[in-house]
C-alpha cells in the first residue's frame, strides 16, 4: 500500500435512509453501497430539529446545533426581513478547518452551504445554495477543473416544472450531474492527495421532490450515484469510509397544517396584502434576472399595482390580461403568476401579529417580541405566558381523523442552545411521526391535502467501513451531530469541546479538546441569479 493514500472519506447522500436502501437492494441498484455495508456497519442517523438540508448539513460537518452555528433554514432573517443563508452564515468551525489546523488536508466537493469556500490546505468546490460558477478554493481551480474534466455545473440546466423537456432527459441531467461530482472529486483527489475526502451527492433527495418518489427514477439516479462511488472507492483507495445522510424521506400521507391560519382564528395572527409576502428567494431571483446583485426584495411598482387592484376585486389572471391588452406582455409574463400573487394574498403582518410561523421549514413559532422584534408587541413581561398559550393551543390540535397534528409543541430551549438560539423559533412543532406537512399561508382552511407528497423525515443513514472501524459496534442512537467527532477521532485527533456530539464507538474515542472561537467575518454573500432559480424550483419555501 502507496502511503498517499486517503485516510478518511466521506461520501453525502442526501436524504438516504434503510428504507430507501432496502428497497434499492431489492433491485441491486447499489452494489458499492451495499458492500461497504456488508464489510462494516450501518445503522439510522437521526437528524437534527429542524431536518433540512441548509441547517442540517452544516450541524453535520460542525458537530454543533444550529444554536451554535447559527443556520435555521434557507434564509436569514434581519427583523421581518430575510436573505439567502451563505457559508458566513454558518458561525462555528467546520471539521476540515480544524484538520487543516492540525495539518491534514481535505478534498470538499458539492457540500451545501459551503460558499463562500474556507481556505484550507487543499481544495473546496462549494454545492447547493452556492452560484452556478461558485468562486473556490484554491482560486482558480474551478477552471482547471473543468478543463480537465469538461462541463462541471452545481445545478440542473433545467427548472422544475419545465414542459419543454421529457422526465427521461431530465433523468439525464440527474446523472450527469452525479457523472460530475465523481469526476471532479476523482480529478481534485489526484491533484491534492488530500488526507481527507468529503463529496456529496444532492438529486438523491430532488427527486423525491421534483418526482414525488417514483421509483425508477430514484433507482436511475442511485444507479448513477452508486457508480461514481465505485470508481472513487477504486481510485482513491481509502482507508476508512463513512457514508452520511442530513436526513431521511418518506411519503407524507395525512394532512397540511395551515399553522398561521390556526394561529389568526386564535387571536395571535394578522393579516395584510401588499406587504412583501411570505419569505422566499422567488422575488430575490426576480431581481437578480434583471441585473440587480441585492439579496433583499421590495414590491415593484407592478406588484403595488398588483396589491391595489385586488383591494378593488381585480384578480391577479385579471391584472396580466390587462398588462397584455394594455402592451406590458413582457410585465405580464416575467410577474406572472408568482410575483403578483405574492403581493394580492393574503398574507402575515409579522409587525402586528403576536406570534407567527416565518416559514414552514423552520418548524415553529416565532413570538413578536418588544425590543428583540423591530416592531415588537408582546411585552417581555408576557413572553413566557404567550409562549405557553402558544404551546397549548397548538399541542392539543387533531387533524379531520382525530390524530394529532404534532408530536411536540415545545419550548426552543429542548432543541437549541448556544450564542445563537435567539435566531431560533421561540415555540418548536415537530409534525407527528412527520406525517403531517406544515404551511406558513393563509389559505382559509387549516386543513387540505399535502402540497407535497414525499417529504424529509428524521432517520437518515450512517455507514463505516475499513480501517480501524469495530464491525460490532453499536450504532442503534447514532446522531447527526455525531459525525464531526467521530471522523476527528478516525484521525487520532481530538474533537472540539464545543461539538454537541460524541465519537461513535465504531471507531477509538479521541478524547475532546478546546479549539480557538470561531471568529465571525461579515455575514451575507452575493449569489447570481441561478442560485435563487434553483432554490426556488425546490419549493421548499412557499
């Protein structure tokens, strides 16, 4: 054995899970996968509150809560307002900045939420919630590698939802992309011989949402996947293998929730039209097309237009029939549907609401609080009386069949903890068994079916195999905040003492040991249009 070869690698399948796997093994679909399970052990990996992927991997790769790195979501909210979360957002040292430290290098290619890039001993080629052309490190290796392996994208060259192209070429697109992230990881390990590999695979869990789980289509991009694992196990060599997933995936059978409208019959929310609309990236990637490099929105005059004609009984297909008639086609298709509608519903009054939900995503309640909130209302004295009205109303509510919407309605200080909780929801709901999908608008109704059928659940996956990794041991509690320190100990290098998690016992426990603060820079980034139109074809916010 070469003594170059990778130490540790670590490969992300977004959203795997046993069940997902089983059913792939059925099919033979993921022989590398399945013979790294066989070799070594696997077992479920709990995620984290809240279990999606722009907080969840960051807890992954720090071993914090979102308390202490201070991701919630997909965006950051300044007050009521709100911008795209970046790599500054995340506020806690990642496991490959304390290895560089250390001395070790590290490979990263196509983790979420890593741009802008650390600069580290080695290379770092940022993934989903990054630009298209993401700046990367070392500068200018993006273009070296693209030389060297021709055409490397972080996204699709489609958007979801668009006709034009058959679901077989959008497959496609699926494993060239998973074709790429192989490629590149394969050409940067060759070219920095790095002591650590981490590469992460995302349309794994896209198609459950772009293709509500149809089973061949997650048998083509696991396919995909698998192979590009199998050449890296081929050409890299490691000693030591993990495989880790932010979360699981699952069907979602029973009802949505629509909390805030629950929360306006109760008293707690109120309601305007011709505000921003809900958070979303949607009206930011609007801005971008037209040239604009702002992360923050405000209507247009077309969308103000928009919100004074509804006040008037003129529906937002009435006002584009107009701009058409009138000669503003070009208005009418580029605002059409999504941006004038955002402006004419109905939508939360976050400065004279009580309590609200931002976002679904989130999972929970935000309480208006004086002097914390811009525009607070709920006086400090009455925050943990609110609070508690909060919890129970929403604790005791069933859906049409009588079972519970929630699992837990409880207070923030369950889940998170550190300089950072305060960014938190005040109230955490956790869905029921995560069955039951949760919305941020107000549509009347608290209750209608499910707007999307396959959705996150809290078992991902853990799998560790090679060198050093106990065949036997117990991985029956595993937990996402377990990974950082458990790849630190794969090294025979301490964790850092602010890690949440522990050093699973496939491998020997390093110990933990006090690492500097990390030492927050300026917070926010520049992203170009392509990141907001991809975000947006997710839907993860409405």
């Amino acid at each position: 054995m070469s003594d170059d070869r990778m130490d540790v690698l670590l490969i992300g399948i977004d959203a795997a899970c046993e069940s997902v796997f089983d059913r792939l093994n059925e099919t033979e679909s993921i022989p590398n996968l399945r013979e790294l399970m066989d070799r070594g052990v696997s077992g479920p990996l709990t995620s984290q509150i809240p279990p999606w992927t722009p907080s969840a991997w960051p807890s992954m790769y720090t071993g914090v809560n979102p308390g202490k790195h201070g991701v919630y979501g997909f965006v950051d909210y300044q007050g009521y307002d709100w911008e795209v979360v970046t790599g500054n957002h995340v506020r806690e040292h990642a496991l490959w900045r304390l290895l560089s430290d250390r001395g070790l290098s590290s490979v990263i290619v196509n983790v979420p939420v890593t741009f802008p890039p650390d600069e580290i001993d080695g290379a770092v080629v940022p993934g989903f919630i990054g630009p298209e052309n993401p700046r990367c490190h070392p500068e200018g290796v993006l273009d070296e590698l693209r030389e060297a392996i021709g055409e490397y994208r972080v996204y699709p060259n489609y958007t979801r939802g668009d006709d034009s192209i058959s679901d077989d070429e959008k497959m496609d697109e699926y494993c060239e992309l998973a074709r790429m992230r192989g490629e590149a990881f394969r050409y940067l390990a060759d070219r920095f011989s790095p002591d650590l590999g981490f590469v992460q695979f995302q349309k794994t869990d896209t198609v459950f949402h772009e293709f509500d789980g149809d089973p061949e289509k997650v048998r083509r991009i696991y396919e995909a996947t698998d192979d590009q694992i199998g050449e890296i196990l081929d050409r890299c060599d490691p000693k030591t293998v993990f495989v880790a997933s932010d979360h699981g995936i699952g069907p979602y059978e029973n009802y949505e929730f629509r909390v805030n409208e629950f929360l306006r019959e109760e008293g707690y929310v109120e309601a305007t039209t011709g505000g921003k609309g809900m958070p979303s990236w949607n009206p930011i990637r609007n801005q971008l097309q037209e040239g604009s490099d702002e992360t923050t929105w405000e209507p247009s005059r077309v969308e103000r237009l928009a919100a004074k004609a509804a006040a008037v009984g003129l529906t937002p297909g009435k006002l584009v029939r107009v701009l058409e008639h009138v000669g503003l086609d070009s208005v009418a298709r580029r605002y059409a549907p999504a941006d004038i509608t955002r402006t004419t519903s109905e939508q939360v009054d976050f400065p004279n609401s009580r309590a609200y939900m931002r976002a679904r995503t989130e999972l929970g309640v935000r309480i208006n609080l004086e002097g914390r909130e811009p525009e607070g209302i709920v006086p400090e004295e009455e925050y943990e009386e609110t609070r508690e009205e909060v919890i129970r109303a929403l604790s005791s509510v069933e859906t049409p069949d009588g079972d519970p919407v929630f699992g837990e309605v409880v207070p923030r200080e369950t889940y998170f903890h550190g300089p950072y909780a305060e960014k938190a929801v005040d109230v955490v709901t956790v869905p029921n068994d995560f069955e039951q999908f949760l919305s941020a608008h107000l549509l009347g109704e608290w209750f209608g079916p499910p707007s999307e059928p396959w959705n996150h659940k809290m078992d991902g996956l853990i799998v560790a195999s090679g060198e050093g990794i106990d065949p036997e041991a117990d991985l029956s509690d595993a937990h996402l905040f377990d990974v950082a320190p458990t790849i630190m100990s794969a090294f025979g290098i301490p964790y850092s003492d602010r890690m949440d998690g522990r050093s699973l016992p496939v491998v020997s426990d390093a110990g933990s040991t006090e690492y500097p603060e990390y030492e927050a820079g300026e917070v926010g980034g520049r992203h170009d249009e392509a990141v907001e139109e991809r975000l947006a074809d997710l839907g993860y916010l409405e």
